[in-house]
C-alpha cells in the first residue's frame, strides 16, 4: 500500500510511541514521532500534517495546551487531533474536545481500537460533494469550497467538527435530529463516540456564532435533538 497521509504521533512513553508507530506505518501511513511538546510544535510548522496524536500528560507543554495552539492557528486549525491519556474522567474527555480535540482515547487502548478511531477521523474530515457551493441564511454564509464562515464580513473560525456539524444542519433546515442521528451523520456511525460529544460540540459551535452576533438559528428541541431554523 503506497503511503499517502501523515500522520504525527506526540507521546512521552517510548513504548507507546513504538506501538503506535508501528501500527500506523503497517497500515501505510506515514509518521512522525515527538516526545515533547515543544518538539512537536516545531515539527507541525516544518512540514504538514493530517492527523496528530497527542498525550495528554506531556512534560513540560501539556497536550492539552499544545491542542489549543494548533486550533488557534489558522495553519494547523483544521489538523484533526486525537488525545491519547490514561485520564478517563469526563471532565477531561469535555475539556479535551472544548480546546478542539476531534476524538479521545482513553490508555490502556487496543490497537485495533485506536486504528479504526484513526480511520474514522481522516474519512470525517475528507468532506463531502453537495450541489451548492454556499449555504445562507440570513447574513451567515458557508462556503464549502473552500471552508469558510462569515457573517456581515466577519470570519468565524470553526475546527472541522463544527464546521461539519453546521453544514449538517443547514443543509436541512427545519428538520429535527435527535442526537444519535447527528452522531451517524457528522461522525459517520463511529461507536465510540458519545450523545454527550454532541451537545458539546453544539455549546462550542453556537459560542463562535455569538461571536459574529449570531444568537438564533441552531435551536435545542427539548426532549428531542437539535434543528436549524431561519424562520423568524
């Protein structure tokens, strides 16, 4: 198999790094390691990446806050990132995804496990084709050629879970969808993500809304789901 994606495995513990390498380079990937989160810094503005695994429990930089440095820049911002800890509390499963982390895995993981969350990560944020090239509603516009959201001149910056979550929505404006069917749509059926991720990714997703001064549109069906409504 003929390598085509790579991917940048960031980890502390020698033997993990190894694992994962290994699995990742017998499925055809092409990867890179660090042990720090410094050194990952400089190796995701050396070459790209398209996908990071990142450990959590990093000496010195945490993952944590390495994950919220590549969000915030716009040159690393729609890198998928997979948090790899042996932290299993909800709490940091919500933290990790709020600082844009797309999946967690929580040590001692399966191989298996872990390769088919990589998998299902890189066929997500492969994107789609759709007949219109710009969704709108009102002065929000999508552009999904080119991965852009503005209203009234403004750009909102959104990870590509959000971005997919509104273009989900909007593209059928109206319609209610309980979580587990925004779930199978956004994360394509992947079993080990949870109805919690959703309303996680929603708060964020209408936080950067708000930002541009968007308060409606993505409504909570109490009971039910979710639904986007331009309807006054």
């Amino acid at each position: 198999m003929e390598p085509k994606l790579r991917i940048l495995v960031v980890d502390d513990e020698r033997d993990i790094l190894q694992l994962v390498t290994y699995n990742l380079k017998k499925d055809g990937y092409l990867v890179d390691e660090a042990m720090t989160g410094d050194d990952a810094l400089r190796m995701v503005r050396e070459r790209p990446y398209q996908l990071i695994l990142l450990d959590l429990m990093l000496p010195g930089m945490s993952g944590m806050e390495l994950c919220r440095i590549f969000k915030k820049d716009p040159a690393t911002a729609a890198v998928p990132v997979i948090m790899l800890t042996a932290r299993a509390d909800e709490m940091d499963k919500i933290m990790g995804l709020e600082t844009g982390a797309d999946d967690y895995v929580t040590k001692p993981f399966s191989v298996r496990e872990l390769m088919a969350r990589v998998k299902s990560v890189l066929r997500r944020t492969e994107g789609g084709v759709t007949a219109e090239k710009v969704l709108r509603a009102g002065t929000l516009a999508v552009d999904l050629e080119r991965h852009l959201v503005q209203s009234g001149g403004i750009t909102i910056d959104l990870s590509p879970i959000e971005f997919r979550l509104l273009r989900f929505l909007m593209e059928r404006k109206g319609r209610v969808f309980t979580r587990d069917r925004i779930l199978d749509a956004v994360w394509k059926g992947e079993a080990f993500v949870e109805e919690r991720t959703v309303d996680v990714h929603i708060r964020r997703l209408r936080a950067e809304l708000e930002k541009a001064g968007i308060v409606e549109f993505i409504r909570t069906v109490r009971g039910v789901g979710y639904s986007f409504s331009d309807e006054s």
